[in-house]
C-alpha cells in the first residue's frame, strides 16, 4: 500500500508532507500499528506519507534470488548488495534528499535527540533487512547509516523501522492534538516522565498524592520534576549524571 497525499497547514499554506520510504520483502507489514491512531490519522491526513519499495522485486534471476550463503561459510544467508543497490537506487529516483538508514543492532542506538532531528528533516528511507544481514560492502557503497532500537536482535528489520518511524512521525508539527504534551514526557528534559494520576481520587487504598489536588501549579511542578529526578535516578543513572545540577 503506498500512501502518497500532500498535506496543508492550518493557515492554508501547503506544506510537503514529512515522506517516509521503506524498502522490505515484507510491505504488507506497513503501516501496521502505524495505521491507526495518531500516525494512522496524520498519514490520512497526508502530515506524513509512507512509500514501500519490494526489494524482490529487484531479485535475481527467475526466482527473484536476494539472498546466497555468506563467504567463508557459516550458517544462514546474506542478502546481496547487487540487489539491494538496485532497489534503493531506484527508490532514489524519487527520494535523493532522504537520510538512508540501515535498521540494524550494530548501528548507533536510537534516541529521543536523533527521532527529533529526523523529525525536522524531509523524512526517512530506512531499508528493512532480514537474514543474517546484507553485504557489509552495500553500507559503504550506498553511504547507509546504522541504526538500532535496542540491544537485542529482531527477526527483521520491519519492526526496528516501525519504531523508528513512529518516534519521528508524533513529532511532526501537528500530528499530536497538544504540542504541549511533549514537553514533559521521557526524555524531552532527559529525565524520565513523573507518575500520572487521574479519577477516581482513591482507588483501592491507595489515593492520589494531595499536592495534585492543592491547586498550586508552583508546588505541582516542583514536586513533579523532583519526581522525575527520583525515578530516573533509580531507574537509569546513566541518564542523570549529566543532570544531576541542570
Ligand atoms: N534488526 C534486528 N535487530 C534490530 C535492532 N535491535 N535494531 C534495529 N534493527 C534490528
């Protein structure tokens, strides 16, 4: 499915939507999660637009072959850089100014920084791969750049796109309802996000913290942001060392 609407601004201005384009075996995956809700919608409303590119397609041979065994043996298949330089050529016709991105566990770890500034650019062409991996020759020749979700190892690259994807797309202006929400959320300070309560005001024992309900925004913001160095504390320190006096 290939999603390819032009988008206006609420002033009526037009401004060319935020492109992403995928280059899989599996293009039926997409948009997947990102169909519904929030991406699903600013998709819909063409604030983003999503291209999918069969790597087969570009296969060789009368079985479409994108994969052979690696040199020097070993277990599984490596796809092939032939192949794959000939999709994301093509796919370049179209999309030159597009960062290329390679989803994969040896690439630098996604972060919060890096959907932001990816998020302000024109969009994204991420090739999915799957098997063992490509080519190491492609990464080079096609000038890719590495990224991982994690440290663990998916089956494809599919997912890994899917996140980094929706990581980018909510931070496009206008695809959350309030820009405000983004402010306080993980990372967006470098802490992780305070505790968030709502009714009913008791909930089995266990009530919400009275400061919430004094009415004193002052207080409530303290108390927050102590909250968010507290938990971010325990949970990843790593996070607030840099913080620790900011
Ligand atoms: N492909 C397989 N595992 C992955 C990961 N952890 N991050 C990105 N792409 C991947």
């Amino acid at each position: 499915m290939a999603h390819t609407p032009t988008s206006h601004s609420p002033s009526g201005l037009t401004r060319p939507p935020w492109r992403a384009s995928v280059l899989t075996l599996f293009p039926e995956a997409f948009p997947g999660p990102l169909g519904v809700s929030l991406a699903g919608q600013a998709l819909d409303a063409g604030l983003w637009s999503l291209k999918l590119l069969q790597i087969r397609d570009f296969g060789i041979g009368r079985h479409r072959a994108v994969d052979d065994t690696p040199a020097g043996g070993g277990a599984g298949m490596v796809m092939r850089a032939d192949v794959l330089a000939s999709a994301i050529d093509a796919a370049r016709q179209d999309d030159a100014d597009l960062p290329l991105l390679y989803m994969s566990p040896r690439g630098n770890p996604l972060t919060q920084e890096r959907a932001r500034s990816l998020s302000a650019g024109p969009g994204v062409m991420v090739l999915a791969g799957r098997f063992e991996g490509i080519d190491e020759r492609l990464i080079a020749g096609r000038g890719l750049t590495e990224v991982s979700i994690g440290d663990y190892v998916l089956s494809g690259g599919e997912i890994a796109a899917m996140v980094l994807l929706d990581a980018c797309v909510r931070l496009i202006p206008g695809v959350l309802g309030a820009s405000a929400s983004l402010v306080h959320e993980s990372f967006e300070d470098g802490l992780l996000e305070y505790p968030q309560y709502t009714k009913p005001r008791d909930w089995e024992g266990r009530p919400t913290p009275e400061v919430l309900l004094s009415g004193d925004h002052a207080k409530i913001a303290a108390w927050r942001r102590s909250e968010a160095v507290r938990i971010t504390r325990e949970r990843r320190p790593d996070l607030i060392s840099s913080k620790e006096n900011g």
